[in-house]
C-alpha cells in the first residue's frame, strides 16, 4: 500500500537524509559495471586486486586506452563486448577500491606543483584565445560529418557560421514544440560557459 504523504515527525527521515544516499547512484551504469566486474572476477579471480594489490600506472594506461579509443569513435570494446566507458569505469573502481585498502603502488611520477600550475596558465591562455576570437568556426564533429554522408547538404557556409550563442540556444528550445532534450540542456550549458569565457 502507497500512501501519499509522509508525517514531518518520522524520525527515520530525519536521520536518513544525512547518510549517504545510494538512490542517487543510476542504476544503469552500475549494472553495466557489475557486468565488467564479472568479467574481471573470472578472468582474474574476484577480488584480486585486494588480495595482490595493483600498479598505479597499469590501471591508469589502460584507463587512457579506453577513453581515447571511444573518443576517437569506438564505442565497444571489442575484447569484452562493453562499451569503452564501462570499462573505463571498471579500471577507476578497482584502483580507488585498491587505495581505499592500501593496495595500490603508487608509481605516479613525483609531484610537481609547477605542472599544477602550467594547467592554470594554460586556461588562461585559452581565455585570450576566446578573446581574441570571439566567434569562433564550427568544429568538424562526427555528428556534423555524419549529415553529409546521409546525404544532408551542409554547405560551407553553414560550416564556417559562428558557433551558437546562449541566446541562439534559448530561442530554439523555447521554439519547440516537446520538452528540451538532454543534449539541448548541456549544449546551452557549455554556451553559457564559453559566454563567460568570451
């Protein structure tokens, strides 16, 4: 049986919503896991990397692999059948599982502070970029490539116009018909972000 409302007095509420909240966690990402975690188990033995521990830069090597290969267009791991950002996920879980437990070999070059802040620098280089091109051409996404190959005229007009604007971005989800898709959502976000920069 439901009921609709909940008393203001429960006491278990109270205490509840200061303990981690696992409901926040989607489900579905973490299924895909539990499926990468098994293969793991099986190849490997479950729980391994507790038991042996495991090298900082192995786990981080194989990380990269899996990141840069769906970035440059693969989306599934061919070995294993999952997606690349499953498995990206699986490498992050064992070895901060691993540090939890002081199981990890920390093989990481020493710390540099100056690198820590050559990254700074850098994206305030990137600011005067942003300032000194304010509107910046289009990039050549797959998304963009793909409308030719189906056979959508994208002439070079469309490709060299300025890329759009917070306001541009408002104007057309107000426009449509059904509700802002997710895309839409983040599109506007990152506008809004590259206005600040700008």
């Amino acid at each position: 049986m439901m009921v609709d409302t909940i008393k203001d007095s429960n006491p278990k509420d109270a205490i509840g919503v200061l303990k981690v909240g696992l409901s926040n966690i989607p489900l579905g990402p973490l299924l895909e896991l539990a499926v990468a975690m098994t293969e793991g188990s099986m190849k490997y033995g479950r729980h391994n990397y507790r038991a042996i521990g495991v090298r900082s830069s192995v786990y981080f090597d194989a990380l990269i692999r899996h990141m840069f290969a769906w970035w440059e267009g693969e989306d599934i791991d061919t070995d294993s059948g999952l997606s690349h950002l499953v498995k990206a996920m699986a490498c992050l879980a064992v070895l901060r599982d691993a540090q939890i437990n002081g199981k990890c070999y920390d093989d990481r070059p020493p710390k540099s502070p100056e690198t820590v802040a050559l990254i700074k620098k850098m994206d305030n280089a990137v600011k005067k970029l942003a300032e000194k091109y304010p509107d910046p051409k289009q990039p050549y996404t797959e998304e963009r490539m793909s409308r030719t190959h189906t056979g959508e005229v994208v002439d070079s007009g469309e490709m060299n116009k300025k890329q759009p604007g917070p306001d541009d971005m408002s104007i057309r989800m107000q426009h449509q018909k059904s509700e802002p898709t997710s895309c839409d959502v983040e599109a506007l976000r990152i506008a809004n972000q590259w206005k600040d920069v700008s």
